[in-house]
C-alpha cells in the first residue's frame, strides 16, 4: 500500500502550497494593483488579472494534480522487459 500512494505527500505539500498563492494573489492589496480604467484585450485591466490568474491557478492545479504518477511494479517490469527487448538502455 505504501509504494502505491508513494509521492502523494508531497502532492499535498505542494497542492497546500498552490493554494497559499492562491490566497495571495486573491486579496485586496495586490488586487487594488489592477483596478484601474485602463483595457487590455477588451477588457478590463481588473477582469483581466483575476481571470488570467485563476485560470493559471488552474492549469497548476492541475499539473500538480496529473502530474509524473509512480509506476505499479507490475508497469516498471514490463517497461523494463519493453527496453530489453528493443535493444535499449536500463
């Protein structure tokens, strides 16, 4: 069971993480930065910044989340077996 849930702490740790800067990013000093008249894209500078920054928050999420999963010892044995046949290196 160990080796099959091996990573997720720091899956946690970094998730945790994610969601600091998430925090961050959200509150009023940095968001007053951006509430200004000015456009970008069509939009406005504010709605600009929160979707862009959510979005990206987002795909990190995501990233972390799908991210490089350990292999079950049966999918490394075959990966293995896979490159010995081929000719490959280990």
């Amino acid at each position: 069971m160990g080796e099959e849930f091996e990573g997720t702490g720091m899956r946690s740790q970094r998730l945790i993480a994610l969601f600091g800067l998430g925090v961050v990013v959200f509150t009023y000093p940095l968001l007053s930065l951006f509430s200004s008249a000015e456009v970008v894209l069509g939009l406005p500078v504010f709605y600009a910044y929160l979707f862009g920054v959510w979005a990206g928050l987002i795909g990190l999420a995501a990233w972390v989340i799908e991210g490089r999963r350990p292999r079950l010892p049966a999918e490394a044995e075959r990966a293995e077996t896979d490159r010995a046949e081929a000719g490959g290196a280990p």
